[in-house]
C-alpha cells in the first residue's frame, strides 16, 4: 500500500514512511492509494468473529506486507486489551462505550496501535530515533502518553492549552516522566496544532525524525475504524438501518468511520455532532469552508476550530458536496442544550453520559427524525470521571473513581510553560 499527499505533491510513500513522517513535505496529510471492498461473507459472518479478527481483516490491506501478519495480530491484540460495549439508552438508541482502555478514552485504540507500529520499525532500525511530537485539546495527550510510555527510541512531546483540559486530563499527560515531556501552551488547542504543523516542516528540526501522533497521523487514524465494525457486530441482529452520530472536534473518528463505509461496512447515515465550533455544519448550509478561531466550551477535547480530517472526508466524496450530504450530517449545540441533554439521557434511563457523549445524543436525536425506522448509535468517547467538574454537579450524583484514573491522582505535575513556536524550536532543540 502506498499513500498519498492530499495537497498531491510527490512522492508517494509507505506506510512505515507515512506512519514516520506523520505529514507530507508539502503540509499535506497522506491518503491510501486504494480501498478495497472486504468481501461480502465479512459483513455477512462478522457477528461469528472476535473483535481481534475484525480489526485485522479490516486494516491490513493499509498495511500491506510491511509488518508481518503474526507481528500485526500481536499490535492489535495488545491494542484491543479491553471492551468496547453497545449500551441501550432508550428505544432505537445505544451508546458506543469506548473509554474501558488505560486512559479512559477512545484514543487509547490509536496510540496504543501507533506506538506498536512505530516500536516495530524501530527494532528493524535500531539505531533510529524519534520524536513523537503530538497537540491535544484533552484526552489525546493522555492515550498517546500511556500508548508511548517506556517504547524504546521515541520521546513524546505533548502541547496542551493551559487551562482548557479538565483536572484529570492534565494529570493524565504530565504526571508519568521517563519519555514523556508536557508543554503547556498559553493559547487554545488550533495554536498547538499549529506549532506543531509549523515543526514538521522546519528544516533546522529535520534530525529530529518528528512524526505525530495526533489523527493526521494515519497509524492513529485508521484503527478508528474498528469502532463502527465494533457495533455493527452487536446490532446486525435488529435488522434496522444504522445511523451513527460522532462527537466530532478534529472529525477522526467520524472518517474513519466513512472508510468503513468504503469496505462495504452497510451504514445508512453519518452524524457530525458538534459544540460551538461549528466550521463543518455551515460549511453543509452554505458551502463555504470558513474555519474560525476555536471556543471554550465543556466539551473541551471537541474545541476545534478548523478540523485537520475534514479535508480526508472531502477526499473520499471526491469534493462532491451532493454526494457527501447524502451520507452526511452535521449539527451544532451549545453548552446549555449538552446540559439539557446530560439531564435527559440520565432521566431516561440512568445512564451517565459526560458532555461529549452528550453532544453526540443531540444530533442522534436530530437525525432520526429523518430516519424513524433506523437504530442510532452514539459515541460516548471518554469515561464521565474525567469530566466530575461538570458531570456531577449537573446531574446531583458522585462519581467513583476508577483505578484507571486513581493511579495518577496524587502524582505531581511536571510541565513546561511556552507561548510561541519559537518556545517550542528552542525547547526541541534543547
């Protein structure tokens, strides 16, 4: 498999290449050349086969023969160490959990992956070093520092927007030392990312092999895929049309989501949920891509004003906006209707959903009223602990402490304060 600059610059690479370089010379993120329908008897006998072997059936053609099959199975079996339950909320609505890994959120799946691919190339090169140079508006940061921590050869560092992650996400990404360094950035998450767009592309860092492990990097990316195949598993036996709403901040899970469409996985409809930052619902109204700074709101690890994957959903609906809003959704909410919707879904059933899960509820809600006949699948993409602050006084409840995030409560912060990408080239340098 090779893969593609979506700013179509040459050269096309490999995947160790695209996993190593994280983004193209030329800015721009790399695409698969190809995708190749799985063949029908996958979807028909999927409810037969183990999380472990969907997960390889579906991603190894993106992998090719760079890593051997037995060494692939081994990553996405340490990769997939734990549940991801289909959880019924109301009639014809299920929460996809997918916050039981270490760091109790979705982005456990793609670092944990990462970081066994990468330490892979690195044991056939082991003279190679790298730097795994990530951005986070919350809980990225905190899976890419439990997937890396201790991988021989690779030093992580992680920009976060000081004061804009919860207590417990800042303690997740600043408290584990050996290979992990934190840097708090006095800005919001869009000046990470772009700090760290801005390094990849400076010639007086290139001896830092700096890859990323955010969702521009296709080794995070990809594996996102399996949580659509996941539940499709557990609700093929309704017989319904399935309609899945993705909190969507940097719009990762949601693509992926749209390649497994591509494989063949049958979904009928996909829903763009987001908070106030609202740059892909009016770019659906009015076809005008028009990113804005990003918004603080308490659904803060979707605070993302212009989302790096969008430009790959472009990509797979060939810039058709006709095709791409026959498939896709998007809906904007603000902090008052997620808190009104915490309310609800805790009404409803007693289910404990944190703000982005409930975001995602609200535009499920929107969009089966076109699909009355469907069942809906929401994302509740991180654990409600790690959002107390908001959860509990909202919902008059306490929250237990899972051992998951007890571990790092008493651990001190260790983080280093910058404000400009001239902080950070002196920091990388240093």
């Amino acid at each position: 498999m090779k893969y593609y600059s979506l700013n179509h610059n040459p050269p096309n690479v490999s995947f160790e290449q695209a996993v190593i370089q994280g983004l193209a010379p030329d800015k721009g993120l790399y695409f698969p050349e190809s995708i190749t329908l799985l063949p029908s008897v996958f979807f028909e006998n999927i409810e037969s086969l183990s999380n472990e072997e969907i997960a390889f059936q579906s991603i190894r053609q993106f992998v090719g023969d760079e890593i051997p099959e037995a060494e692939l199975r081994n990553i996405i079996a340490e990769t997939l160490s734990f549940d991801f339950p289909v959880v019924k909320v109301s009639e014809n609505v299920y929460s996809l959990e997918l916050f039981h890994g270490p760091t109790m959120a979705f982005k456990d799946v793609g670092a944990r992956f990462m970081s066994r691919c990468l330490a892979y190339f690195n044991r056939k090169n082991p003279n190679q070093k790298n730097t795994v140079l990530v951005a986070t508006s919350g809980d990225t940061g905190g899976a890419v520092a439990s997937g890396f921590l201790g991988v021989t050869g690779v030093e992580v560092v992680i920009l976060y927007p000081s004061g804009k992650v919860s207590d417990i996400q800042e303690r997740q990404l600043t408290t584990l030392g050996q290979n992990i360094t934190a840097l708090e950035v006095d800005g919001v998450f869009d000046d990470c990312q772009d700090m760290v767009k801005k390094a990849f592309l400076d010639p007086d860092l290139a001896h830092k092999n700096l890859t990323s492990a955010n969702s521009i990097n296709i080794a995070r990316w990809l594996p996102q895929m399996f949580y659509c195949l996941f539940a499709y598993k557990e609700l093929k036996k309704m017989g319904k049309p399935i309609v899945f709403s993705c909190p969507s901040g940097n719009f990762g899970n949601i693509c992926a989501g749209i390649m497994a469409k591509r494989l063949g996985l049958p979904i009928a409809h996909f829903v763009a949920s987001t908070n106030a930052n609202d740059t892909v619902p009016r770019f659906l109204e009015n076809g005008d891509y028009d990113p804005k700074p990003s918004k603080a709101t308490i659904s803060n690890a979707m605070d993302v004003g212009n989302p790096s994957n969008f430009i790959r959903i472009q990509e797979l609906y060939g810039n058709d906006l006709a095709a791409f809003a026959k498939d896709f959704s998007a809906y904007s909410f603000t902090d008052a209707e997620t808190r009104k919707a915490m309310k609800e879904i805790h009404q409803i059933s007693g289910y404990v959903a944190e703000p982005h899960g409930a975001v995602g509820y609200l535009g499920l809600t929107q969009e089966l009223k076109k699909y009355p006949h469907a069942v809906g699948v929401f994302l509740e993409t991180a654990h409600p602990i790690k959002f107390l602050d908001v959860v509990e006084p909202e919902l008059q409840i306490k929250l237990p402490i899972p051992p998951q995030i007890q571990s790092v409560m008493d651990k001190e912060k260790v983080s280093e304060k910058i404000s400009t990408y001239s902080n950070l080239k002196s920091f990388l340098i240093r």
